[in-house]
C-alpha cells in the first residue's frame, strides 16, 4: 500500500514539474537563464527571511518522520526561517504560501517534495533547486525537515521587552523647538535593509543627512502625527525612535517587542498625537502599545484565536499592518491568519477595549483612500480587499480583486469617469484594480472594481500617485523577467484605456551590471518628483532614481558606497499625512 500511494504521488510531482511553466528548469534553459544568472536575479521574496530561526526552540519528535541527524536539522531550520517562514509561518500553518503541516507533507513523501521544491509550482513557489538556489543536498534536507513537526520558539513579553528597552535620552533632555534647518517636510527616511541602518536624504539636494544604525532587516518608517518623531522597525522586532528635532536627528530610545515583526505606527486621534506607540509581531503573534516619546512598554495582547470563516482556532496570527484611526482613538491591526481586524480603543490602556471585526483571511498590507475614513485591507491570499469604516467602526464591504493583492498602501486618485478610486496590484497577476471610494457622491461605484488595467506583469509589490499627479507607478520587482523587474510601468489618470510606458529605472541608474530590481514609488513633498530604489544585493552597487513627474524623465541618480539594498523609501510629510 506505501509503495502505491508514493507512486501516487510520484506521478502527481511530475505532472507539477510538467506544469510550472516560467519557473521549470527546461524554461529557464530556453531563456538561457543557467545556475549563476538565476543566482544573480535572486534573493528578493515576498516573504522575506526570518530572524526567528536563531534562537532555541523546542521541538517535538514524530516516529512516522524520516531520519535526519541532529546537524541535518539544524541547516533545515536555517534554511527554512531564511527562506521559507515568511510566506509559510513559524509553525507552518500557511498564508501567502500553503500549509505545511505533518499530515500533509508525510503523506506526500520525500520524492514528491524533493520534486516540488527543486521545481516550484507556477502559484508561486520559488525553483529553490532548479534556479541554483539550493542545492541538491539541501533540497533532500528540506524534502525530510517539513516532514518533521515544526520546533517551536519562546514566547516574548513584558519582561523580555523591559530588559531590552533603553532611554537613550529622556524627553526632559530633549529639545524643546526644533533645533535644525532640515526641511522635514521633504526628508526622506530610506530603508537600507540588508546594512540594518536608515539613511536621511535631503529632497532638495538630494544628498544623505545622516545614515543612522537601526536593526536586521530594517522594514519599514513610520512618522508621529507631530512630524516630530522617526519610528523604525526591523524583522528582528527592534524599534529605534529617531527625534528629528535635534541639531543632528538621534536615536533617543530603543526596544525590541518580539522575535520578528514588519509593523509599527502610533496614535493619530485629535488629543492624542504622539502620545501611544504600537508595534505588531509576527512572533510572537501579539501587539504591543508603547509610550510615543520613550517606547516604555504599556500593553501586551496577543492574537492567538479562531479564524475568520471556518472559526477554528489557530496558534499563529501573525501581526502585519496596523494604521492609526483618524476618527477615533484607535488603532486597526491586522491578524494574518484569522482575518480579523482588532480595532484597540486606546483611551484606557488598563482596560482596553478590542472590537473583532471579520473579514476574509490572511490580511496583509492596506492603507486609506482619500478621505481617511475607510481602511482598504488586502486579505492576499484570498484575493479580496476588506473595507472598514473607521468612523463607524464596521465593515463597509468586501472587493474581488486579482491574484494576491499586494498595494503597500495602495494609489489614491480621481478617475475621470469614475469619481475617487483606490488601486492594488498584484503579486500573483498583471492587472491593477481600481475600486471606487465615494459612497456619498458616487454610491453606484462605492466597493466596487471600476476598472483593471493591464500593468507589465506580476509581482507587483507597490504602486503610487500623488493629488497634484496625473501619473499611476506601477512596480513589478518579484517579475521573473528582468527587463519588467528592472522598469516602472506608469499609467495616465485622464486617459487609462491607453496602454502604459514602460521607463527603464534600472538602466537610468547607471549601476554596475549584477542583479538590481526597481522598487516603491515614493513621491517628494510637492508631489513633482517621484522616487525609485534600484535594489541590488547587498554585494552590489544599488542607487535611487528621480524622475519628473511631469516629464517622465530621469532628474537625478543618487549614489553613494552607503546606499546598500534601499528597499523602502517614506517621505516625511506624506508618511505623517497617508498621502498616496
């Protein structure tokens, strides 16, 4: 009977290998893309690695597993949480990428899912193998590591967090007016992953301030309602607050709030501005308030708890985006795995208020449209956009859009026929959805996709306008082809139904050759110029490209031995103000 159900499933991990089409190794050699050209283009996933894989973990040992030896685990694990763990979860439960629980893989068997993960899949899965990534022996690790339950990592709370947190320097000392002639308004705060430092680059000039040491991986900038303060977060799960008020910006405190995490923001509400820090993690699953000027921690609540659709329970909703409600003294925050926003009413932190509200799984990215009323929340692997009202605390609507929505926090403009819209892209298709955002004006368009356009290819990570810009960017850094990685697609607002010109980002910056893919959007402050990182490894030459908005030509290249993976790119004032 064992002998027939592996080759069962022999056949069925043949026909994948037959199937996967863009990602199979007979594509790739009639692409000529050999083992040190698929090196070159890769390294950058939606997933990301993990920082999670360091540390001890406890792990429970299942008879019906294949053998490994104790060195063998070890480089699985390794590889799992630097490769895999972000799309598939710590515990393996699955997200943007599928379970990968003991009931499944062991009834696979170790020749289906060597095949499997040498080939990819054309849904997403990465040629780990075929594109020289892994090799042969380490695919066979794999192939038995994800046949042996999960190892599980140490919670993380109050006691850990307080042992980590330093005041650098206390509010007391700090200025009281700003101390500098920085034009904050135009500053630009850019993520230098894989350095763990930011840099602030002067938008006029267009030259670095400072390049500041943050943490692993650094993730993403968030700005205090004030424009006062620079809250960054690595996948490591470290805060560094940055006052930018200083006669040269400083780190004035630092904490770590968990393992790994991708969130931070802090509190919006008239009354409140400045006041509450919080940083979501996606382990351990929980969130996190902290005082705005020094990062104490306050409140620790997890996300552990039942799902969304079917109401069962699961042990890792990892925490991904969190917004600060401009219309109540809240924070929306994202539970991955459940599908459930908890909107934390933060105007009595020792009895804190949380109200669920249900929306379809595996919630991700999202950001306002226009008015900031209405949260646009992207259930990614569901292909659905959750609309919630902020004001009336309720779900507005849910949107059908393309193959995994990925928008960062999406486009806002004024379609010419269609009244406000709010677009996506997405990670698993070409198109970009426009759903319209005025249910007062335009109710007939209100949660609806008024239009898709056609964009250059999958794997959009993030897409831009601006109020004063008649252009929608379009980005598409995962696309396997190079010569769509490394441009912009970029639309006219008055006239959609005309195709997009493709700009070649990666060509304008004059970088040396090695891998580069064109990342993010991110306008200046007068929304005439628009930003680009030409992301490398972190061995190679990367730069950020400007280009006029108007004109749509290439304005200026910065480079500099110090701009190293510069992933992320936040303007101050847009950041602080969600203009997008």
């Amino acid at each position: 009977m064992k002998q027939v159900v592996s080759a069962k499933w022999l056949l069925l991990a043949a026909s994948v290998v037959l199937a996967v089409g863009s990602v199979s190794a007979q594509d790739a050699k009639s692409k000529g893309q050999d083992k040190a050209k698929a090196l070159e283009e890769g390294g950058m996933q939606v997933g990301g690695t993990s920082p999670v894989g360091g540390v001890e973990m406890m792990q429970a040992l299942k008879p019906k597993s294949p053998a490994m030896s104790k060195e063998e685990f070890e480089i699985g694990k390794k590889i799992y949480f630097e490769r895999c763990a972000g799309c598939h979860g710590v515990l393996r439960k699955g997200a943007t990428g599928k379970p990968l629980t003991t009931d499944i893989t062991l009834e696979r068997g170790t020749e289906y899912l060597k095949i499997f993960i040498n080939y990819g899949s054309p849904q997403g899965m990465p040629n780990w193998g075929s594109s020289g990534t892994l090799t042969e022996h380490e695919v066979d690790i794999m192939s038995r590591y994800v046949q042996h339950e999960p190892p599980t990592p140490p919670e993380y709370g109050l006691k850990e967090m307080n042992a980590s947190w330093k005041l650098l320097i206390p509010a007391s000392q700090r200025p009281k007016v700003k101390m500098n002639n920085i034009d904050l308004a135009n500053l630009f705060s850019v993520t230098l992953r894989d350095a763990g430092k930011i840099a602030l680059i002067d938008g006029a000039s267009k030259k670095i301030l400072d390049v500041i040491d943050t943490g692993y991986a650094v993730h993403i900038s968030r700005i205090s309602k004030s424009g006062r303060y620079l809250y960054v977060i690595g996948r490591d799960a470290k805060i560094v607050l940055i006052d930018l008020w200083m006669e040269k910006p400083a780190p004035v405190a630092e904490i770590k709030v968990g393992l790994e995490a991708r969130s931070v923001e802090t509190s919006k509400f008239k009354g409140y501005e400045d006041r509450y820090a919080i940083a979501g993690t996606y382990w351990p699953p929980q969130y996190t308030i902290m005082d705005g000027d020094t990062l104490k921690p306050l409140k620790v609540v997890g996300t552990r708890g039942m799902t969304s659709d079917t109401n069962e329970y699961h042990p890792e909703p990892r925490v991904a985006a969190i917004v600060g409600s401009h219309y109540r003294p809240e924070f929306l925050v994202n539970a991955k795995e459940t599908g459930m926003v908890h909107l934390v009413d933060y105007t009595d932190l020792e009895n804190l208020k949380v109200k669920m509200i249900k929306t379809p799984r595996f919630l991700h990215d999202g950001g306002f449209e226009s008015t900031g009323r209405y949260f646009m929340d992207a259930a990614n692997a569901s292909d659905k956009i959750a609309v919630i009202d902020t004001k009336d605390g309720k779900l507005a609507g849910v949107v059908s859009v393309g193959k995994t929505p990925h928008p960062g926090r999406g486009a806002n403009f004024v379609h010419p026929k269609f009244g406000p819209v709010w677009a996506t892209g997405h990670l698993g298709d070409e198109t970009v959805s426009l759903i319209g955002t005025d249910p007062k004006k335009n109710p007939q368009n209100a949660w609806k996709v008024v239009q898709t356009l056609k964009a250059a290819g999958g794997g959009q990570l993030f897409l831009k306008s601006h109020p004063k810009s008649s252009n929608l960017w379009v980005d598409a850094p995962l696309n396997p082809d190079p010569a769509i990685s490394q441009s912009i697609a970029v639309f006219d607002i008055n006239n959609l139904d005309k195709s997009f010109d493709l700009l070649p980002i990666g060509e304008w910056a004059g970088v040396k050759p090695g891998a580069k893919r064109v990342v993010q959007p991110e306008y200046n402050r007068a929304g005439d110029e628009v930003w680009f990182s030409v992301w490398s490894t972190g061995s190679e030459e990367s730069a950020i490209v400007v280009v006029d908005d108007k004109t749509r030509k290439l304005k200026a290249v910065i480079k500099d031995p110090r701009i190293i993976t510069p992933t992320g790119k936040f303007n101050v004032y847009n950041t602080q103000n969600d203009v997008y």
